[in-house]
C-alpha cells in the first residue's frame, strides 16, 4: 500500500504528514499528555512489523532516538540510539519495520498511569488506533520498552482478558520491574496458544548496583529479581536450556520461544542503559529469527554506528 494511504489516515487524526520515498518521522498526541512519534519506512513489502517502543523513564524522544553528540549536548542522546538501530533492523528485515515512540508529558510511564484512572482502557486504545493506522494487511505488533516503559506493557496486559494473536513479540528491556504473578496465566496462555510468540527478557544484576556507593533498588524491587521471578514461573510450564554462562547467561525456552538474557555484576556497577546501547533493542526484535547474531553481539560492540545521523 502507498505512504498516501499512511497519509490520509494521519490527517484523521489531525496531522498532516510530507510522505516521500524515503522514512518519515511526525508525531500526534493522544489523551492531550500523550505524544506518539512514528518513523515510518517506505511500504516496501507485504509484511509489516509495528514496534511500540514505550519510552523510560526521565527521557524525550527526541533522547531515546538519539544523534551524534556534539560537545555541550545532554548525555541521554548517546544512550540508547534507538532510530539507528532501527535503521539496522531494516537492513537486515525483509519486511516493513515502523516504530512508534510513545512518550508522556511526565516522562514516567508509571507517573502517566497514576494521573489516569481508566489507564487500563487508554493504553488499550492506544494500541488498538496505533495498529488500526499502519497501512498493511499483513501486520504484527511488538511491545517494547526500556525502564519505565516496562509499566506501560503491563497496562496493556491487566486491560485485556487474553493477548491477541496480532501481538507477535514482547520485549522487556531491563524494564518488567511491575512483574508479578497476575501477569503471569495471561502470557502462558499467549505463549502455549500462538506458536509465533516470543518473549524476550532483559536484566542486569541491578539488586547488588551500587549508585553513590549505596544500593538503590531493593533486593525484590529491580528487574534482577523481577526476571528470575518470571523465569520460575515460565519454568513451570516451559522447558529451558542455558546455552551461554559467563559474564552473560542466557536461558532460551528449548522451543525457541522465549529468552531471558541475564547481565551479571561482581563489581556492583550500573548496567541499565548499556543493555539498549549494546545492540540490546536489535537483539530483542532479531532473536529467534534468521538474522539473529548476524552482525552484531549482543553487549558487543554497537553495530549500528553508520546509522547514527
């Protein structure tokens, strides 16, 4: 389908959007505190992967995008990087990859959801119009997100009787700090029902982090336990194989349908942000596809440098 088509939709919405051959970037706001920034390829192929990419905390998007630094400029523009992965996925992906950047006026996912009573039903709607928007018959979603973002996910998850099959992956990047056992019949049913569900988890060992030489999660509070917590429970149901253990240890579900990928700490440092900036949102959209690994390493170097603008 033509970019017009994208177009005409977003003049719906009250935006109106220059679509040429190459991606596009606008934004429009929902619910008035909510801004969704949407970098859309050109519509090359029959499939079309949506990434709703929920944003940490204490970030723009302009930040979680990324650029190349100059001197004098904020720190958080070299952290994540997450428009250049995203030209890298397109270059390996034979589909079209459109990433919807979802920020709130508060910058906290879990600050907006307090502000919102009925937040359940507007994060709902949130995926829903997203979804309904992109011009493709042949469409998924990933939900993503880093930090803070993790609480927008579980939004979407305590809003909904079951996970539909048009949510194909989800990816927690050091961010499922919200998990808990409620969460949990919801995405084992997703898993044992739709054989193309994925679920990727991301954590460090943030309960020994040390931040101005004290602790600053508690010993249950971070995505360290949060992860393994999650990761017992899937072990109920699911068996695992731990393919890697070193300084990384990787659990993968022997179906290939799930992966936590665990960061250890024996010198207490603070590995949040390294685990996006480290090929970590290439890694979480690639894994258990042909191009995982292929030119890059998770936690290696970051593979997408000739993409930073």
């Amino acid at each position: 389908m033509k970019n017009f088509s994208f177009c005409v939709l977003m003049i719906c919405l009250g935006r109106t959007i220059c679509c040429d051959a190459q991606a596009t970037i606008d934004s429009f706001r929902m619910y008035r505190d909510v801004k969704i920034t949407l970098d859309i390829p050109s519509y090359q192929y029959k499939n079309t992967t949506l990434i709703l990419f929920a944003l940490p905390n204490g970030n723009t998007t302009a930040q979680t995008m990324g650029k190349k630094v100059l001197p004098g400029d904020d720190w958080h523009f070299d952290i994540q990087h997450i428009k250049a992965q995203t030209s890298f996925l397109r270059s390996k992906l034979k589909q079209n990859v459109v990433v919807a950047y979802l920020e709130n006026n508060y910058k906290s996912w879990p600050l907006w959801k307090q502000k919102h009573p009925d937040f359940t039903a507007e994060i709902r709607h949130i995926v829903d119009t997203l979804y309904g928007i992109v011009p493709s018959k042949n469409k998924t979603i990933q939900l993503n997100g880093h930090s803070g973002g993790g609480s927008f996910i579980f939004g979407y998850l305590a809003g909904i009787e079951k996970i539909p099959a048009a949510i194909e992956r989800i990816s927690f990047l050091d961010s499922d700090y919200g998990y808990d056992s409620s969460y949990y019949d919801k995405l084992k049913t997703w898993l044992k029902q739709y054989k193309k569900a994925t679920l990727a988890v991301f954590a460090y060992n943030d309960s020994v982090a040390l931040l101005d030489g004290k602790p600053f999660v508690s010993a249950t509070g971070g995505t360290w336990y949060r992860s393994h917590l999650m990761l017992r429970h899937l072990q109920k149901d699911f068996s695992f194989k731990q393919p890697k253990n070193d300084s990384l240890i990787f659990y993968r579900a022997t179906n290939n349908q799930i992966a936590f990928f665990f960061k250890t700490n024996p010198d207490r440092k603070i590995f949040h942000t390294q685990q996006v900036e480290l090929n970590g949102f290439i890694h979480s959209v690639l894994f258990r596809t042909t191009e995982e690994d292929k030119g890059y390493d998770y936690f290696g170097l970051r593979a997408y440098s000739k993409f930073i603008e």
